[in-house]
C-alpha cells in the first residue's frame, strides 16, 4: 500500500503540473489587462436597437430595469424595450407594460428556459416590426440595472465593427455575503482579466449571460434566437467563434445585477453552468478541436481550456483522493501521511494562486465595488472557500440530470440608489 500511497502523491502532483499547463496563457493576459492601454473607440452612428428581457416572475425587480433601460444618455427615440413575461403566475406582464415596454405572455410548460423565451420574444417582434427595424439587439435578465452611459459606450464598439459586444458585470449586492463576494469576484475577473486582454489581443471575448448586444444580421441568420442548452450564452458565444464572428467587449458599459447568497441555491447553479458546458462541448467540441488544429483559432483553445480541463482534472482529482483515502483508511495503512501531504500542498497551493487572483481583482477594480473596506476582505479570503465548492457542483453535473429553473430576485435597487452607491 506504500508504494500506492506514494504513486498518488505523483499523481496530484501530475494533476497540478497539468493545471499550470493548461492555464499559464491566463497569466499573459493577467499582465496584459494590468499594463497594456485600452484602445478608445468612437462611434460615427446612433443605431436604432431592441432591447429583450426574458422574465419569469420578476415583478419585484423589472421595473427598475425597464427605469434604468429609460433614463439612457442614448436617444430614447432609438431604443425600444420588449419583454417575454415566461410562464409568469406574478404581476411581471402589468409591472412590464406599466413601466414602458413592450410586453408578450408566453405560456409553454415543455420548452423551458431563457433561450425559447428568447427565440419567442425575438419572432414576435419580426412578425410586428420586421425584420429590418431594428440594428442590434440587447438582451438583459430582468434583475439586471444599467449604468446611464451603457448603450451609448456600447453603440461605439457595435460601430467600429464588432457584431456581437460583451460588457462589464458587476454586482448590486457585493457585501451581502461570503457568497454574492465571491459571485462578484468571479466575474470581475472575467471582465477585466479575461475580456479585456481578449478584446485588446484580438481574439475572441465570452458573453456571460446578460448585458450583451448582438447584430441584426446574426438574428436573421439564426432565425431569431436559435441556442437552448442549459448556458445558452456559452453556446452562442461558441457558435460566433465558429462562424469567425469575434465577440467584442465594452468595459465602459457597466451592468449591475443580483448575485445569489444562499449556498444551496449557488451550488445548483453552478452546477447548472458546469452541465451547459458539458452539453456545448458534446454538440461543439469536435467543431471546436477542427477549428483550433486546421484553422490555429486560438479563441477555440481558449474556449477550450477555460472550462474542460478545469472540468476534468478537478473531478479526477477529487475521485483518486477519495478512492485512495478510503482504501488507506480500511487497510490502516501507515503512510497515509504522504497522501495527506500532498493533498494539503496541492490545496494550499491552489489557495495562495486563487487568494492572488482574487485580491488583484479586488485592487484593481476597488473603486467600482460598492461594499465596505470588511467586506472587500472577507471577499478575497473566501475567494478560494468559492471556487473550492464548484468541485461539489461539477461532481453533482456530472453525475445527475439538470434542468432549468429561475432564480428568485429580490434585490429591487433602482439606477438612482446605484449611483449614490458609487458616490460613498
């Protein structure tokens, strides 16, 4: 049993080389987002845009989307709003309409989710308006709050070319708890350590569920909204990167929206990411490894590698520890010690890595996190207690069935209190 014990010591250790492997190009990007000038765009054109919001049971919080949609320095006369109430039992359709925007009801028990909302929404609107109206199309969740400069910082880089921008999420509800930090963490670090470099390198940026725009063009190729795994926003990001259509990204467009804080509620959703990812690579993945060898697109290996190998090699880390912990528990084994050593510096050694990302994000974007000097501290050392449970989530994704299902909002601050927030 030694020599087993000692064989899984290699093998975690083998597990960490590969980690590093993997993502050592992150690190380039991490010193490009802190050192490299972002390019400046400059818009020739105020485009005419739809804005989507599919919402299912969001009466608390839509209003003060629709609000912030409203008090835009964009011309008013360019942006007209729609919302898909989707098999709503609240108020949300009359809260909608009251509110300024478009409203359709959909009722459909058996297409689930916001990719057949957004198809719907998105076919009503080309049987009404037609198919040219619009230029572009925003699609927002019904939490979300918008800074009042987003659609016209966003229109600049829709302008200069790009079909398909991404934009700067952050977060309502940062000082809630260990939780919503570490949601908010996690995807300033996306926008600004990952979208940036990205955008500033020239490759291809990832939507992250909200607070995008793409091209009328794309609407019309797709047949409207044509994506419906589990993230719906990953695929299409996939989807563009196949067909060579970059996808751009705005750090001057800010969106605010509502981070979960209960931890069950957080694994379940993450869980569902982690089966989305899984669903794009099964239909994508062979697509994806074509373009990367064949075509050197290196927005597909990084696609690629900021999820899969994450994917695996967490799961196969957990599976070998247990199996082998279990096996030197039954078997008394005297040099469990040795496993144990290399867990624990494995695990140390993933949280000095993560308390570093972490706490340059919380540096560098400091003054846009509206939270207290406390909070900010207990986010970053939480950071890897976050990350750490994704490993329950992959292992319950990989394992089990996942469905789609809404998330409660209930964070109902409106642009005005966001503003002052950022004034403290």
């Amino acid at each position: 049993m030694t020599s087993v014990m000692k064989t899984l010591s290699y093998i975690n250790f083998i597990i960490s080389v590969l980690f590093m492997a993997c993502y050592a190009y992150q690190a380039v990007y991490l010193a490009v987002s802190l050192f490299r000038r972002q390019k400046v765009f400059a818009a020739k054109k105020n485009h005419r845009y739809a804005v989507l919001i599919a919402a299912r049971n969001e009466e608390t919080v839509i209003a003060q989307l629709i609000e912030s949609v409203r008090g835009q320095t964009y011309p008013s006369e360019l942006v007209d709003i729609f919302v898909v109430a989707d098999n709503c039992t609240d108020r949300t359709a009359a809260v909608a309409r009251a509110a300024g925007a478009v409203v359709f009801e959909r009722q459909d028990q058996y297409a689930v989710g916001k990719g057949y909302a957004l198809k719907f929404l998105l076919n009503a609107i080309f049987e009404q308006y037609g198919e040219h109206t619009f230029e572009g199309f925003f699609v927002f969740d019904a939490d979300n709050i918008l800074d009042e400069h987003f659609i016209e910082e966003m229109n600049k880089v829709f302008d200069s070319g790009y079909e398909v921008v991404t934009s700067y999420r952050n977060s309502k509800n940062f000082g809630d708890n260990w939780i919503s930090a570490g949601y908010s963490l996690f995807f300033l670090r996306e926008a600004t350590q990952l979208n940036r470099p990205r955008m500033m390198l020239g490759t291809s940026s990832c939507v992250s569920g909200t607070g995008f725009l793409f091209s009328a063009r794309i609407a019309r190729q797709n047949g409207g909204w044509k994506h419906f795994l589990l993230t719906e926003d990953f695929e299409f990001t996939v989807d563009c990167i196949l067909h060579n259509t970059p996808v751009g990204y705005c750090e001057s467009a800010v969106i605010y929206d509502e981070q979960p804080t209960k931890l069950g509620q957080s694994l379940m959703q993450r869980a569902r990411w982690i089966k989305g990812y899984l669903q794009v690579f099964s239909r994508y993945g062979f697509r994806m490894f074509k373009k990367m060898l064949v075509d050197g697109s290196f927005s597909c290996f990084d696609m690629i590698m900021n999820n899969i190998p994450c994917l695996v090699l967490t799961c196969a880390t957990l599976i070998f520890n247990a199996i082998m912990a279990v096996a030197g528990i039954v078997t008394r084994t005297p040099d469990m010690n040795i496993c144990i050593l290399s867990v624990v510096t494995g695990l140390l050694g993933s949280m000095m890595t993560l308390w570093f990302v972490g706490g340059v994000t919380c540096i560098t974007q400091r003054k846009n996190i509206h939270a207290s000097a406390k909070m900010k501290v207990v986010g970053v050392l939480a950071f890897p207690l976050f990350v750490f449970t994704y490993a329950i989530s992959m292992l319950y994704a990989v394992f089990t069935n996942i469905e789609w299902k809404p998330i409660k909002h209930t964070v109902a601050l409106s642009a005005e209190e966001i503003r002052n927030l950022r004034k403290k």
